[in-house]
C-alpha cells in the first residue's frame, strides 16, 4: 500500500494540474473520509456540506476539481453541477459526481448536467487516484490548449498591429504614388491630355505621365513595372525622377543644347538608356514595359518608341480606330538591347490610347479576356466622349464588363485628343 501511495504522489507531482479540491456532501463522515485521501495524495482540500455552500466557496476561489454527492437536501448533485458549470471561471474546473446510481439513464442525466465522470459509493482508494488522474490529463490539455490559444491571440493581436501599421504606411505609400501624377488633364490649346492611374491594391506598378519640351512639344509615356506591391510602387518612383516633368536637368528623355535649350532625344534611345540604368544601377529582378512618344503639337507628328507595351490605339475623327507599333523588348531584361521607333501624323478630331495591360487583360466572371477588339469596341462606343470623363467612362465599363469583380491588375492609361494640327490628312 506505501508504495502505490507513494507512485500516486509521484503522479501528482509531474502533473500539477489539479491542486485545489471541492468535497462536496452532507454526511460529515463521508467528506473525511474523501478528504483524509486526498490530503495525503498532496492536494488542498475544502469542504462544503451543501450545494449552495459549495457555490459560495466556487465563487470565492474556483477549485480545479469539484467531488459531489448526487443525494443532498436542497440541491442535488447534478442542479449543483449545473449552476457550477454556468459560473464564469479563467480554467476548467473537473467535476465527479459521487453516486450509488448505475442505471444509464440517471448517468446520462448527470452526463447532461455537466458531469465529466463518476464514482459509485462507497469509494475505493485506488479508482479514486484513477479517476483524478485522469481528469487530470484532460485538464493539462485543455490548459495546454488555453495557453496556445491565448498566445495565438496574442500574436494575432501582434499580427493586427503591425498590419494596421502597415496599412497605414501603404496608405500614404499610395498618396504618394498617385503625386506622381500631379497633372491628371492638361488643355494644351491644340490638343488635350488625359492620364488614368489606379491600383489594384493600395500601391502598384503602373505609371503614366507627360512632360513638355518647349512650346509646341510634349512627351507621354505609360509605364507597366512587373509585379504589384511595394517594390514595384519603387521602382515606379524612381522612373518618375528619370521622366521629371518638374526638373529637364534630370529627365533622361531630355538633352541640353550648346545654347542651353532642352530638347528631346529620339525615344528609342531613351529607351535604351533606361535600359542600360536598370540594369547596371539597381540589384532588382524586376523589369518593365513602356511607350514613349514625342509629340509635336503644332504638325501633329508623333514619333513613338514600344518596349513590351501593349499597342497603343488611335482612333481617327471618323470612329475608326486601329493599332500601332511593333512590340519590342521590355526594359531591364538583356543588356544592350536595341529598340526601334517609327512616327505617324495625327489629324483634328484623332486621339491616341496609350494603356497598360490591366485593361485589355481585364477578365469577365468566366475568365474570359476583354481584349484589344474589346478595347475596340469601348472607344467606338465613347466615340463622342472626351477627356477624363472618357477614361472614367472606360473604367466604368471594364467594371460591368468583369461584373463588378475587383481589377486583378493596375490599369492606366494616357490619353491624347486633337483638336488641331496644321497638317490635316
């Protein structure tokens, strides 16, 4: 008997978990006899004789184990466990009734109570120290699992702080993204200019923008960055200060003359020059396409250099509308790599698209691409709608088109409307 008294101790001391003991019962003797075992396995035991003095002690300090009698005056085991189960309590508390009930319908009633085991009277020794040993591996685990759980809420909570964070840093990431296009619409007298930039996400890769040269020219370029996110929003920043329209000292677009006057260089070497800053001054997987035209506005002549872009589209005064360029290489990838730029005349009434990819990969609700016919078709149906208020109207439509599905790409877009050219065609 010593030595299973003392293999009982010992299981006490590598579990820990229950300490504090609740004997519940109205006869005295039976409490210390229950009592007198307990006390020598090491746990502090209380007792109570009744079902409401037992709730009293609960509520002043919860035990980790409750034993009651199912027979007592006033209220009965299984009421008691009821109430015990409806207190608010940090820890599961374990919870045996003590009965010489063995049909299986009044276990299952006290199962129903809240009951989690039970112990037909009189109470041997050894299923005792069984029976707690066991409530004991279920509440180790639970507490294990309260544990992992308030510290997954915490690290949730963590998590939450640092999205909100960076939430609100990608907030005014995107404020700043979109400065980048301070000037969305421009009246140039003969001709206006309208830019579109909106992200699928709070920043993106896109970027369009125009920058003057002289009186009567202008350059426009439409920019796609490989990727979304930061690192792309990036990389659009720093082509921005490569194409300031703010500083012509620090637009790579732009040469200074003996006489101090600035004046385009031909797109395609520019391009090039792009080329070769990417890929010899920044450590960066990405890549990225482009248009960039050099336009007269007083002749009405274009010339335009393609990198991987999306063909631009002209539509003619008469509705008519077709694609121009040839593709090209996106910038960033080979070294050395050539670019070719050809040159086209654009009339009263004409006006020139110059869009990224998130438009014409637009997809609708089956996966189905909206495409260059269906780009096509958008402007033919604006035909008479100008400036801004025609992007605006081609977002409105790419939208229905994907059944007001969120845009899975940036989509941007410059668009360019003659009024005038001396050179009628």
């Amino acid at each position: 008997m010593t030595s299973t008294v003392k293999s009982l101790d010992q299981a006490a001391d590598e579990t820990g978990v229950i300490r504090q003991v609740l004997v519940v019962d109205d006869s005295r003797l039976q409490r210390r006899i229950l009592s007198a075992s307990l006390k020598r396995w090491g746990f502090d035991v209380r007792e109570a004789e009744s079902g409401a003095e037992a709730l009293e002690m609960c509520r002043e300090s919860p035990p980790d184990l409750v034993m009651s009698d199912w027979m007592m005056p006033g209220m009965s085991g299984p009421e008691f466990c009821r109430e015990f189960r409806q207190m608010a309590r940090d820890n599961y508390g374990y919870f045996i009734l003590l009965t010489s009930k063995s049909e299986k319908d009044a276990i299952a009633h006290g199962l129903d109570a809240g009951a989690d085991d039970f112990l037909t009277k009189p109470v041997n020794a050894g299923e005792l120290r069984a029976r707690i040993s066991a409530g004991e591996r279920i509440l180790k685990m639970q507490r294990e699992l309260s544990g992992k759980n308030r510290l997954i809420k915490s690290t949730l909570d963590e998590l939450q702080t640092l999205y909100d964070s960076l939430d609100n840093d990608l907030i005014e990431a995107k404020k700043l993204q979109q400065s980048l296009v301070s000037d969305r619409y421009r009246d140039f007298g003969s001709a206006e200019v309208s830019l579109l930039l909106q992200s699928c996400g709070h920043v993106g890769g896109d970027l369009v923008g125009m920058f003057e040269v002289g009186a009567n020219r202008i350059g426009l370029y439409g920019i796609d960055v490989s990727g979304h996110g930061i690192s792309s929003a990036l990389m659009t920043a720093r082509l921005a200060g490569y194409l300031s329209s703010a500083s012509a000292e620090q637009n790579v677009a732009l040469y200074k003359t003996s006489t101090g006057e600035f004046l385009p260089r031909p797109p395609a070497e520019t391009i090039a020059t792009l080329n070769q800053l990417i890929l010899s001054e920044m450590e960066t997987e990405l890549y990225f396409t482009m248009v960039l035209a050099d336009v007269d506005l007083e002749t009405g002549r274009i010339v335009m250099a393609q990198a991987g872009h999306p063909h631009p589209f002209i539509q003619r005064a008469s509705g008519a509308v077709e694609m121009i360029g040839e593709g090209g290489l996106p910038v960033g990838l080979i070294e050395g790599a050539e670019y070719q730029q050809f040159e086209f005349f654009m009339a009263a009434g004409d006006r020139l698209m110059i869009h990224s990819d998130g438009i014409v990969e637009c997809a609708d609700n089956k996966g189905n691409l909206l495409g260059d016919d269906g780009l096509s078709r958008i402007l033919k149906d604006l035909r008479q709608t100008r400036g801004m208020a025609c992007l605006e109207s081609v977002i409105w439509k790419l939208s229905e088109f994907a059944d007001d599905q969120e845009f899975a790409d940036d989509v941007s877009a410059v668009l360019l409307e003659f009024r005038k050219a001396s050179i009628e065609f």
